[in-house]
C-alpha cells in the first residue's frame, strides 16, 4: 500500500460514470464494477461529510461545444444516444453532491471544479472513473498542475484500452499522487477520520 493520509478536506471525484461511458466494454473490470467501488467511496465520504463530485461529459445536440482540432483517430460524431450522459443510478440522488459538466478529457478545463472544491476548502482529491487513460489520467495531471495532493483508485477505474490502463496505473499515477484500492482508502478514511 502506498497510501500515507487523507487531508482533512479530501473530495471523492468520479469521472464519467454515465450511462453511455458505463456501457463500453472495459478493462481490467466492466464498467459496473467501477461504478459498485465508486459507489462504496462515496457512500463511505458522505458518512464523513466529505464531498462527492460527480463529473460527467456532454455535449450540445449540434456539437458546437465538441473539442475542435485535427486528430489522427477521429471520435464519433455528435450525434448521441438520449440518456447517455446521465449519471449511472448507484451514484445520482444524492442532492449534497457536486454536480460538474465538462467538454473535455479533464474535468478541470472549462469547469468550475477549481472553484468548486476550493471554495470547500479541498486540499487532496480521489480519482475514480473510466476510461483511466483519458478523462482519469488528464483530471488527475491538471489536480496535480493545480497543487491537489492525488490519490488514485486503481480498482475504481477501467479503460477499453487494457494496455493503456496499465501503462497509467504503473508509470502515471505514481508521478502524481499516490494510488491504493477501494478498500485501502475505506481503511485510510476511517483511521483519520475515527
């Protein structure tokens, strides 16, 4: 275990976890599974009066709002299933949540989550969420560019790309927090927070 404390003022982040993300298929676990870890965090953060942030991305009906710019391996157009950008029930109903939208990989760029947990007092952030490579890795770089100590939920993740999540797990994150399972945090928060 690498983990070495929580800040007294540490928020649950979940990327993605949407209904049209949650369906891809995803390793080294399905979405599903994310989403169960995911939730046991943030039902074990709630307890402790610690804030959850739910960060999902959307885009307008016309793409108008879609990141511009040429790229050699194109993503699908605009045009989305109705739902897909709702968040996954086990996490949704909770009103005291922070809600964010973005329209990019990192749920800092264009957001108000900066401002969000700051206001809160938020020293130290925990990353869920799929793809692990994209919208976990690229939040994750900008919390660490923002001065948020990081702690990464390895077993909360996922990415369609197994090689690619690795490659985060193993050389990224250690570069810019620390990262432990679901239940290693559940443990930690529980012992600084008894």
């Amino acid at each position: 275990m690498s983990l070495t404390t929580l800040d007294p003022r540490t928020a649950l982040v979940a990327i993605d976890l949407q209904h049209g993300i949650v369906a891809i298929p995803t390793q080294p676990c399905p979405g599903p599974e994310v989403v169960s870890r995911t939730a046991e965090l943030a039902d074990a953060f709630r307890s402790h009066g610690l804030p959850v942030v739910l960060v999902r991305v959307s885009f307008a009906a016309d793409g108008a709002d879609a990141v511009p710019g040429r790229t050699e391996r194109q993503a699908r157009g605009p045009a989305f299933p109705e739902g897909w950008d709702v968040i996954v029930d086990e996490l949704s109903g909770h009103p005291g949540d922070i809600r964010v939208t973005k329209h990019n990989w990192s749920a800092f760029h264009g957001t108000d989550l900066d401002v969000q947990l700051r206001r809160r007092g938020i020293t130290q952030i925990v990353l869920t969420g799929i793809a692990t490579s994209i919208g976990v890795e690229s939040t994750a770089r900008d919390a660490y560019a923002h001065g948020y100590h990081v702690t990464l939920a390895t077993d909360a993740m996922a990415d369609a790309d197994g090689e690619a999540h690795a490659h985060s797990v193993e050389r990224i994150f250690p570069r810019l927090g620390e990262t432990g399972t679901t239940a290693e945090i559940v443990e930690l928060l529980a012992k600084t927070r008894g």
